[in-house]
C-alpha cells in the first residue's frame, strides 16, 4: 500500500484542516536567526535512514521498555536524517512562538524558501523539488513507538507528518506550503525538557552517519566536561543502520580522524578488550560560534 502526496486538499484533509488554528512560520532574519531546536526522542533513537540512497526495509528496534518500528512504502522509501531537517525546522518555529507567547500549531503554513534557508539548502527549483520528495517521505514513513506512553506495552502510531499541500493562487502560481505534525512530535517539542539547542553548522554535515553522531553527542555528552561513552556494538545497534559492523566501525574510525562534529572531540578507546567511541565537548570561540548562527563558516586564522 502507498501513501499519494498531498498535493490537493481532499474532503478528509478540509475537515482536519478547519479543526486545527493555523500557525504561520515566523521570519528568522539573517542578523537575528531562530535558534536551532532539536527534539531529544529523535536524537536518542533510531528512526531515520541514515543513507541517501532509497530504503524500505523496516527498523525494528527494542531496548528495555522502548520498541521503535518504522515501515516505509515502496514508492517514497523511508525517511531520511536529512529529510528530519523539516522536523527541526517545525521544531525550531514552534519553540521560538512559545517562548515569545504566541499560539502554536500543529498546522503550519510557510514558504518553501522559509524552510530551505533555515535548513542551509539551496532555494532554486531543484531544492524545491527536494523539499517536496522528503515531505512526501515524511508523510509516508510510518512509526510506531512506546516512547512517553504511559503503558509500556502501549504503541503510539503515526507519520512525521500527518499530510500537506501545496497551496495555489488563482494562476496556479504556488504560495506556499501547509502541513500537519502528529500529536506524538508536537507534544515532546512543547515539553521544554524535551528539546535542545543545536548548532547551526549541523546542516552543513553531509554524512548521515556524522549528523547522527552529533545528535547522539548532543543529546547524551551535552557540555559535560567529562563527555560520554558508547560501545561501538551498542552504538550500531542504535544507529539502525544496515550496513554490517564492521563497516559502520570503519566509517566511524573515518568519522574520528575527520573531527567533523561542531562543538565536539571523538575518540576511540579500549575497555575491557571492547572499541569504545567517546564524545567530549570543546570550547567554541564565541566569534565562531557567531558567524555559525547567521550561517557563516568560522574564519580559519591557522
């Protein structure tokens, strides 16, 4: 079964539609951006594919009282690490309105260049139409999660995004775009313990291994001194990935001696005869950490 993208409002999509405020996205002006807010559920665990090439087999992941499912159809394939730029994106509007006492929503209306230039893609015809194949990934990928149920054995069930449309003048000349995020996402982004700042140079990460260590090192090493630690086994298993271990050993060795994540030192150690990956923080020179939040890249005085 696949899911057709929501290009045309159908009678269903009008009545959700009408049931559900709409949200505006907010401008994030070059001098003064949005900060950069990630939900820590998507950090944590598996729930995207980590390849740009197209995946429909399932994860099915299990770890104490968590169980993650996420299917994907035939047509769309999975949705990627880097389609979720869309989800940081909703993540990043919703929180900036909360916290400057406005009315959020799950429906929200913005422009494909809103979202674009927030993500650091390019706003031409080609990234339109990218944006347009990870929404249709989105709304297509399925989950099913026991994350913040109350009944361990309890699955929540929906897609990244529930539907969306493009939205036409009279010519047919598009004016934008409408979306719907699922119950489960909205609510851990308005939990403020549920949600983190991220550097803005994470968009400019071009591997979807790396981009997924630095949520995981954001998520647990955070700007503790000390920093963190994962078994490489551990971390395999909860990256989802489908490539074989030793594999995903060696594209993170690549990953360490590369030190592409902003904010953060890799290293690989032994313990107790076992490969361990360790994330650290670093200073940021705060002049560097400036020109990251207007999208610049830190000027390289060696």
């Amino acid at each position: 079964m696949t899911h057709a993208p929501a290009l045309l409002a159908s009678s269903s999509v009008v009545r959700s539609q009408a049931s559900l405020d709409l949200f505006r996205a907010l401008p994030s002006p070059i001098a003064s951006p949005i900060a950069v807010r990630d939900a820590q559920d998507l950090m944590a665990w598996p729930f995207f594919s980590l390849a740009k090439s197209k995946r429909v087999r399932p994860i099915d992941f299990k770890m104490g009282e968590v169980s993650i499912s996420v299917e994907a159809t035939a047509e769309h394939g999975m949705a990627t690490i880097w389609d979720a730029d869309v989800l940081i994106w909703a993540a990043s509007q919703i929180v900036e309105a909360r916290d400057a006492g406005r009315e959020a929503s799950r429906r929200i209306a913005a422009t494909p260049h809103q979202i674009l230039s927030f993500t650091q893609r390019g706003t031409g015809k080609a990234s339109y139409d990218r944006l347009k194949a990870a929404l249709d990934r989105l709304q297509s990928t399925t989950v099913a999660t026991t994350i913040r149920q109350p009944l361990a054995r309890r699955r929540h069930r929906f897609s990244w995004i529930n539907e969306w449309r493009e939205c036409l003048d009279g010519q047919g000349r598009a004016l934008g775009i409408e979306m719907i995020l699922p119950d489960w996402f909205y609510a851990g982004v308005l939990d403020s313990a549920l949600v983190l700042t991220i550097d803005r140079a994470y968009f400019g990460l071009t591997g979807g291994l790396e981009r997924w260590l630095y949520r995981i090192a954001r998520k647990h090493g955070g700007k503790q001194s000390g920093g963190w630690s994962f078994d490489l086994a551990h971390l395999h298993m909860k990256s989802g990935a489908l490539s074989p271990r030793k594999r995903f050993a060696f594209a993170l060795r690549d990953i360490v001696s590369r030190q592409p994540l902003p904010g953060y030192r890799l290293a690989l150690e032994y313990a107790l005869g076992r490969e361990r990956l360790s994330f650290v923080a670093v200073h940021v020179d705060p002049f560097d950490a400036a020109m990251r939040r207007v999208g610049y890249k830190p000027v390289d005085m060696s």
